[in-house]
C-alpha cells in the first residue's frame, strides 16, 4: 500500500464556508467573509479583455502586477512574489523554511491553513494562548518560541475573531526574536483598519530580513474566486519563494484583474465605508438582542451565542431560511459563529432572523 508521510495524516482538511441551502432558496452567503459589493468593475472588464488570450501562458513574474503593487504600497517591485491566494503564499514559506523536527507557531483560533501548511511540511504546529477578547497575545507567543521554532504567523487584523496587533506591539514582539526566526503578518484584512497606530508591516519588512507580509484580494478587492495573493519580503526570501513556487502560478485573468482592481481607489472607499458602518450597526443590532459580539475591524463580527448548542441551533434555523453564516468549532470556538458583513439589507434579514430565532426558542 502506498503511504504519504505520517505528518499528513494529521490533517483536517480544510472546509471553506458553505455556499448552498435549500434548491432554488435565495443564498445568503456570509459564510466567508467575501466583499459585500463583488468586485470591482473595472477588474471584471479586464478579465474579459484577456479571455481571448487564455490560450498563451501568463507572464510568470507578474510584473505589471507587481509595479501596480509597489506603486500602490510605495515598496520595491522586486521585494514582491505573486502568489495563488495567499494560501499558497503560506505554503510555499513552509515548504521553504520548515520541516521535520521544525515548529511553526501561530496563536490560538488563528487561520486553519497555518497548521495543516505546517504538518504537510513535517513540521509541528503549535499554538500559544491568546487574552480573553481574543486578542494575540505577544508575551504568550514569545514564551512560546523553542530552538525548533522556524516560522511564526500571526494574522494582523486577526481571523476568526477580528482583533489586530498595533504597531509597537509587533515591533516589540520581534525585537525579542532570534534572528533565523521567519515572522510572517498576514494582512488579509488589512484595508479595514483605520487606526493610525497600526502597521500592515511594510515598513518593518524594510528594516527586518526576517518579517514578511503577506497580502490578499479576497477580501476588501471582492475577488476571492480569482485566486490572488502577493508576499513583501526581503530579497533572500523573495528569492526563496521565487525557486519554490510554480513558474506560472498567476493566471493571465487573474494578474489583469488584480491591475485593474489597484486602479479603482472609488470603488474601494464606498466598499469599505459601506462596511465600517454596516458592522458596526449590526453589532449594534446583535447586541441589544443580549448577544455577545467581540469588536472587529474587519469584513465580519464573531459571535458567542454562549453554548455549543445554542450558536448551532441558530446556525441551522438561519440556513432554512437561507442564510449562510460560519461554524467555528474547527477554530476551538463552537458557542460563536462568525458573520461576514454583506449589504445593508441582508445584515437587516441576518438580524431579523436571529432575533425571531432567540425570541421563539430563548
């Protein structure tokens, strides 16, 4: 019989949100946290006006996308991968930077592609407590690091529970660092934050070999479905990540649709204006029902529906109804479930049903 790794057989694999509900039922999907308005239409134009040339292979080192980038973020186009996703980011750092005997250290309830990235590799995933309103927990995390530590992610704004690390914070942090330690900020969220002592990390990646950022269009951009990510590094890891990776991994749709998207600063104001005022009116909302909402400055609110069952009982009366929103036990959260912030009238239908729910069943 033939057998992969024993590491491997440690993976849960990944389920994403769910998508589908009774046939022919409207979907409200915010199981994913996925831009409210789609994407922008300027990225659409352009992934129509390359179709016809889908037939050649895409430019494998992206580099209009990269100058869009770099212009767009004020850093070096050569400091800049490309990459599927930022999931394939993630997995391209590990396969680089970890395996057997090596740890790869995230917090608590982070991102599920951390550990099963992790164990695919050989190496051991471990986490480190995080403070009770979820947010990282840097003194934790430090106590955490051994002489096997390799890679620490630490997702700033913070996935499932929407908490972010300032600036001084991940400074300090990394100053007591041994210096061959990879620290990767995954800035997936980063768009939403508005609070001037954040750092997405661009800055620090300048200063640091050993800090990259990784960065995403699935989320403010709208174009989960396109499969696009990028990393900031330094030029021994860009390198790095430039023999490991795929020699075509972008798409030709998806680079002229990642140019095209950096262009339309409008559409991405209304689409994050839109959201800072929808979460916090639903949280609003979700809270005068006696809910338990913990702050976010994300696309999404999580939940505590305060027992296991309760939070999956709702989830369930809500996807009769055709409302899709996101269990969290995989993340070690199963009396929470986290909302995605949609359009203005379906976070109304999300709070409408939730309320009828408690008020029939309380």
């Amino acid at each position: 019989m033939i057998k992969a790794k024993d590491s491997i057989y440690k993976i849960t694999p990944y389920i994403g949100g769910e998508s589908k509900s009774k046939e022919g039922q409207r979907i409200i999907k915010l199981s994913s946290n996925e831009g409210a308005f789609g994407p922008s239409p300027m990225a659409v134009k352009a992934m129509q006006e390359v179709a016809k040339d889908i037939h050649r292979y895409p430019d494998g080192s992206c580099h209009d996308l990269r100058a869009a980038l770099a212009y767009k973020n004020n850093i070096p186009a050569e400091n800049i991968v490309c990459g599927a996703g930022s999931d394939e980011i993630i997995s391209l750092l590990c396969q680089a930077y970890a395996g057997d005997g090596d740890e790869v250290l995230y917090p608590e309830h982070g991102f599920l592609m951390y550990p099963i990235r992790a164990n695919s590799v050989g190496a051991t995933p471990v986490t480190a407590a995080v403070k009770e309103n979820f947010k990282v927990d840097v003194r934790a995390l430090t106590n955490a690091v051994t002489d096997k530590t390799k890679i620490i992610f630490i997702a700033n704004p913070s996935t499932p529970t929407g908490s972010y690390l300032t600036r001084d914070e991940v400074v300090a942090f990394h100053k007591g660092l041994p210096s061959d330690v990879l620290l990767v900020l995954d800035a997936a969220y980063a768009e939403y934050v508005e609070d001037p002592e954040y750092t997405i990390g661009h800055d620090l990646v300048a200063q640091h070999d050993n800090i990259v950022v990784t960065r995403t269009f699935s989320k403010a951009y709208g174009m989960g479905g396109v499969r696009l990510g990028w990393a900031h590094g330094s030029d021994e890891v860009i390198d790095i990540l430039n023999r490991v990776r795929g020699p075509f991994n972008v798409s030709i749709e998806a680079q002229a649709a990642g140019v095209a998207a950096l262009k339309d600063d409008d559409f991405l104001k209304k689409s994050l204006e839109h959201n800072k005022k929808c979460r916090e009116d639903t949280k609003q909302a979700l809270e005068e029902i006696g809910l338990k909402v913990y702050q976010s400055v994300t696309n999404f609110l999580l939940v505590n529906f305060g027992s296991p069952e309760n939070a999956e009982n709702t989830r369930l009366a809500l996807k009769d109804q055709g409302i899709l929103i996101r269990q969290m036990g995989a993340y070690n959260l199963p009396a929470c479930l986290r909302i995605t912030i949609g359009t203005t009238e379906e976070m109304g239908l999300v709070v409408k049903a939730i309320k009828g729910y408690i008020n029939n069943h309380g």
